[in-house]
C-alpha cells in the first residue's frame, strides 16, 4: 500500500493510552516501514525474516506484508473488504485502527455498522471480562440464563412501546442475514402464505432466502417494489411526488386482480437503505406501508440490521416515523461487536413448533453481555440524540462540496449514516435528470482516503456511494478530521482523474552543465510518516 503524503495527527481516543513509538505490536512483531519487507527486503525479497509456528515448521514473513501475501494466497476469493482496505490491524480503540505497519486510521466503517461505540469501549471490555471472571458457560445452546434475561430486559426497555408489551424474541444464528431468514419463515408459517414484497435496492443478507428479498435477486416469489428515492427516482420525478407513485403502485398491484400477485406472507423494508446507497425512506411513505399493509393484514417486517441501536438518531430508525413493525429484524450492533441476532415480533405471529428455527450459536453468552452493556450505554447517554445532531452538521458541511465539485452528485443519510453519490457531470446527456454514477471515481476517492489514514467504504448501485459509518461516540474534533481528510481526497482524486493539458511546443530551455556551481538537486525522498 503506497502511502502518499504523512497523514494529519489522529485525534486522541477518550480512553486510549499512548502507544510507545517503538512499541511492538500485538502479534510481537516491530513496527516496519511501509513498502518493506520483513528482513529489509521488497516485496518478494529473499531477506524475509521468519519465526517459528506452533508445528515446529518456520512461517515466513510474519510482518504486514507477508500476512496480506497470505491472505490473498489462502483465502476464497468471495472475501471482500480486505480487496479495498490492504491493511491488517493489530490494534484498535475507539474511531482509531492502528495497523501492523504502523499507521493509524480513522474508522469509518465501524463493522459496516457493527460497532456502535467503536473498537474495544472500556463498558464493552468491562462487561467481557466480568462474564470471563464469573466461570459462566459460554455456551448454552437456547437455556436461560442470567445473562440472556438482562439481555432481553435491556433489549425490551429500548423498543417502541405498542411492541415491547406485546412481543416475543426469537434467537437464531449469530448474523443478520440468520435473522432475516427466521423472519421470512415466521411470517410465512404465521400467514400460511408463501409470497413476499421487497423492494428495489435493498439488501438482506447473504443466504438464500434473504438474498431473494434483495435488490439482485431474481426469485419469483419475491414481488419487487420501488423504494423511493429522491435522487435517481425510479419515475422521473423524486421528492415527495416519486414517494406518492411508490405507494400507489405498491396499492395497485395487491388491489388489482389481474397483477398477478396474490396477498403475500409479508413486506420487508429498511427504513434507510444502507447497501442499496443510504437512501433513507421518506416518513409519510413508511406510514403509508404501515397502513397499505395493516388494512390488508401482511405483516410489516423492519430490516433495522444495520439501522438500529441509535445509528440514524433514533434508537431505530423505524420510528423517526412512529410506525410499529409486527416485526424488527435485529444483529449488528446489538452484541456489542459479537455476534448476535435475534427476531422481535407481535406474539400474535408466534405459530412457531418447537425445534422449527434453530441455531447452535443462539446462545452466545459473552454477545449477550457486551450487547447489554452497548444497548444501555447508548440509551443512558442518549447517544442516538447525539447521533442525529452530529450527522445533521456533517451532512451539511458535505453538502457544501457539491459547491466547488461538480462530481458530488448527492449527500444524503440520516443521523451517522451517511453517503455521498459521485457522479461523472462531463458524461450527461440533454435527456439525463441526473448525471450518470462514476464508480471509477468512488473507488479513487476510497484509495485516496485511505492513504490519509480514513477508510470508508462504497455502495449504492454501481458502487458510486462513499458511505461513512463513524461510531456514536465521534467526537467534534474527530468529525472535523474526517471530513478535512475526505475532502482532501476527494480533491485528489479529481485531480487525477483531469484530463491533462497537451505538453507544451515551445523547445526546452538548455540546461547548464553540472559543475561547482550547479550540482544536480537531489529528489526528497517520502516524509516519515508523522514528521512535520
């Protein structure tokens, strides 16, 4: 990974202690000089250095390097976040990634969502270790325990209230897309129907039933709806007008006899689109489904995956608009960076047999811990408030690029989940309503970020959405950094990406003959990473 420039000082952690400069990292290894080899040698060298693994056998290159080398040797190439962020953290606290190499990074991946109160928080550690100390199981399979049932407890004081009083948890496999499933399958035996709405651009996961209520997907028993979206409006329209014809069509196709789609089992949605671009739903369409599916009694089911736990400045997202789901589908943030899933739902659907959604891995004792101790932290702190007054601020100050760079096509989000759509204004046509997406430039903007220590991820529909998912815990000082680095790399990248003028006809001016007087410049070499 070839880093640019030095990249500015990382704000202090509010409970990171200073690492030594010359403090070995955690794997035991010593920091290295990015673009070197172990033992002092390139990439490839022979004087890689190497030490011996528990086989007995030497494992060569043991530093970032030769572990990135590995990786892309070893593992299956369906691996995807490790293609765009080369780095192999060894080290984490809060916003800041520290890697093997070195450098510190500003976080605003956060898990793809995952981690509410950033790396390694001092109430999620606590929490971990007091269950490690106490000699409890770790794993019980569905047993209650003392640790499940103030996870429910915690988990149900935080929920809308017309579903916290009447309401059953579900427990399944440990991710998101586990949950989906076990929703899927709760609507259908509770309805005795098969079908299914979803919507365009949405994601859901990654097995075979939640990939099928996915944008992507192409099962016929999943009826595709358009999800308003003010920016690219499927109708040409957008704002308040797009979100109308949504509703109507939505109305239209389970009202018209002859649409060919039967009364589903239920409706799945996300409240904001995280993956599909962070498109946030507007708040009179999601009652509109609300009411569009009470009257016709199709279960609503809420994908809050990656919305929930005070991401968007709500508690979940589902109630900036005061709708009540019969189903909240739950992971991410809820273990406090462990993994944990579970299905809240109306115990009026509660037609489940026993045994007939199952998980060995329902029951991960120290999740349960670290996601008590994450939902009460954001919840006494009223982080989700927070959320939603800082995002509001970042979000403006974004806009503001779009003054001075035409290829900020649209800044949109809401509360700490944010995306900017890039676009390619030179490539629009008299027709287009919007410029075309320019996922090439996404993609340099991400490199570019990286190499100022800020590591974002892309989204949207053609990968053309820089998403920024910082913890709830950012403080002032960190927003600031990341948005300096963000539009210092957006810069960059348009920089690159100018056409570049024709080199100029006029002949060379002669040089003068190197001699006392005139000694050839040396080039500088790289700054250090944190020199002035």
């Amino acid at each position: 990974m070839a880093v640019t420039e030095s990249a500015p000082a990382v704000p202090a952690e509010p409970h990171a202690p200073p690492a030594p400069a010359d403090a070995p990292n955690r794997a035991g290894e010593s920091r290295e000089t990015p673009g070197k080899a172990e033992g002092g040698q390139g990439e490839g060298g022979q004087g890689e250095g190497g030490q011996a693994s528990p086989s007995g056998r030497t494992v060569r290159g043991t530093g970032y390097e030769g572990i990135l080398r590995r990786q892309s040797l070893r593992e299956s190439a369906a691996r995807t976040y490790a293609r765009s962020l080369p780095i192999v953290p060894v080290r984490a606290r809060g916003l800041t990634i520290e890697g093997a190499d070195g450098r510190r990074y500003l976080d605003c991946l956060s898990g793809a969502g995952t981690l509410a109160l950033g790396h390694n928080h001092p109430v999620v550690l606590e929490a971990v270790k007091k269950v490690l100390d106490s000699g409890a199981p770790l794993h019980v399979l569905d047993l209650a325990t003392p640790l499940k049932d103030a996870f429910t407890t915690e988990l149900f004081a935080t929920l809308p209230g017309d579903l916290a009083d009447d309401a059953r948890v579900q427990f399944c496999g440990p991710a998101g897309t586990d949950a989906v499933e076990a929703a899927l399958t709760l609507v259908r035996t509770a309805t005795g129907r098969d079908g299914l709405l979803a919507f365009t651009g949405a994601y859901h996961g990654m097995t075979s039933g939640a990939l099928a209520a996915s944008g992507g997907a192409r099962d016929v028993r999943v009826t595709r709806l358009p999800y308003p979206h003010s920016y690219r409006c499927p109708f040409g329209v957008g704002g308040e007008h797009g979100a109308e014809l949504s509703a109507r069509w939505t109305e239209s196709l389970l009202d018209d006899p002859k649409s060919g789609v039967t009364t589903p089992a239920g409706m799945i949605v996300e409240a904001v689109q995280g993956e599909g671009g962070v498109i946030p739903a507007p708040d009179d369409w999601m009652r509109r489904m609300r009411r569009i599916t009470a009257d016709r009694s199709i279960p609503l089911v809420v994908d809050e995956v990656q919305t929930g736990v005070g991401r968007t400045g709500a508690f979940w997202a589902v109630e900036h608009s005061g709708v009540v789901p019969d189903v909240m589908v739950l992971s991410k943030a809820i273990g406090g960076s462990l993994p944990l899933a579970v299905v809240v739902y109306r115990s009026s659907l509660d037609a489940w047999e026993p045994g007939a959604h199952a998980g060995t891995f329902r029951g991960n004792q120290l999740a349960m811990a670290a996601g008590t101790a994450t939902l009460a932290y954001v919840r006494e702190n009223k982080l989700a408030e927070r959320a939603g007054t800082l995002g509001a601020r970042i979000l403006g100050q974004l806009r503001g690029l779009a003054a001075t760079h035409p290829c900020v096509g649209d800044v949109r989000g809401r509360g700490l989940m944010i995306g900017v759509e890039l676009v390619d204004p030179d490539a629009a046509g008299p027709d287009d309503t919007v410029p075309p997406a320019a996922p090439a430039l996404a993609l340099a903007v991400q490199q570019e970020c990286l190499a100022r220590g800020l590591i974002v991820e892309l989204g949207g529909r053609h990968s053309a959405v820089v998403r920024l998912l910082p913890p709830l815990t950012l403080t002032d000082e960190q927003a600031t950094a990341v948005l300096d680095r963000f539009a210092d790399a957006l810069a960059a990248a348009e920089r690159a990406r100018a056409p570049h003028p024709p080199p100029s006809r006029r002949a060379p001016a002669p040089r003068p003959a190197p001699g006392p007087s005139h000694r050839p410049r040396t080039a500088p070499g790289p700054t250090p990473q944190g020199s002035p």
